[in-house]
C-alpha cells in the first residue's frame, strides 16, 4: 500500500462529531488524472471494505475556486463513507492525488449506476463488479466536473468500444 504524503493544497480536519473535512485550495475539474492501478486497487479495496462491513466516517470537501466560491460536497451514505476509508487506507487523501482517486472512484460508481451502456462494460457479480479495463483507463484519465462527477458523454467516448465483460471474469 501506498501512501501519499499531505500537501500543501489539502488541509484536513477532525471535527467534534467524527466526521474528516477536507479543505482543498482548487476545484474537483483541477484535480490531477491517476494511475488506472491505484484506481483499480481502490475499487478492490472498497469492495473489500463493504464486504467486511467496515464503514468508515463521514466526509466533507470544501473546494476553493479561483474566484473565491466554494463547494461543498458531503458524503454521508455509510457506502461512500465506507469507499473513501477504503481509498484512504490504499493511497491515502492527504494530498490531491489520494483526494483524486477517490473522487474518481465514487464519481465511477455514480456513472455506473445511471449509465444504460454500463451492462457492456461490466459484470455485476454477489462480490462485486468486473469492470472492463478500458472503463478503469477512462476514470483514470477523464476530468471530473466542476461537482466532482464524470460527464456521461465524454466518458463514453473516452472508453471507446469497450469488449463486453464475460460473467465469470475476475472482479
């Protein structure tokens, strides 16, 4: 497991009720593509988690603008929650790359969970989910928006025509 050290654009703070809020000096559509292995090491870990029913605390992001607006996103679904402690445990979220990864993996689950074509490019299994490596590649790479999610449209196009995922494929 690798650890990303903090840096100067992340602050993290432990507030009275448990939950970590992230202060990040730059916006979701700024943070830094990842390696598709991190990424894919993160689904696993998070897979791992959710199986073994360690759920983690809730997470708040503050994103800092250039222009001084900010957003707040809160992740408070014992599932996401459960995500980012997995990520966090995998590459850390110290720093915009760790932060980057896990916002790349939760964005990956919400595309996934509203995306038609998705049944082409991954198998639901009892354990988890195969994703095809091309759909990996693509939220490695693709930019977030400015809410931290992948644009529909563009990530299609990014994955390009990904071979459909066979049932029984390793997740």
């Amino acid at each position: 497991m690798h650890h990303q050290p903090h840096d100067s654009a992340v602050r993290v703070q432990t507030r009275p009720d448990g939950a970590l809020l992230y202060l990040i000096a730059l916006p979701p559509e700024a943070l830094p593509p990842v390696r598709a292995r991190d990424l894919a090491a993160a689904w696993d870990a998070a897979r791992a988690a959710a199986l073994d029913e360690r759920w983690g605390s809730a997470r708040l992001f503050r994103f800092r603008r250039a222009d001084g607006s900010a957003l707040d996103l809160a992740l408070g679904d014992a599932d996401a929650c459960c995500w980012a402690a997995a990520v966090d445990g995998t590459v850390g979220m110290g720093s915009t790359y760790g932060l980057s990864v896990c916002l790349r993996l939760l964005a990956l689950v919400d595309l996934l969970a509203r995306a038609a074509w998705a049944g082409d490019v991954m198998a639901l299994r009892r354990d988890g989910a195969a994703l095809a490596p091309a759909l990996v590649q693509a939220a490695a790479m693709q930019p977030l928006t400015g809410e931290a999610r992948f644009d529909e449209g563009d990530f299609r196009r990014r994955c390009g025509p990904a071979p459909r995922i066979a049932a029984g494929a390793p997740a």
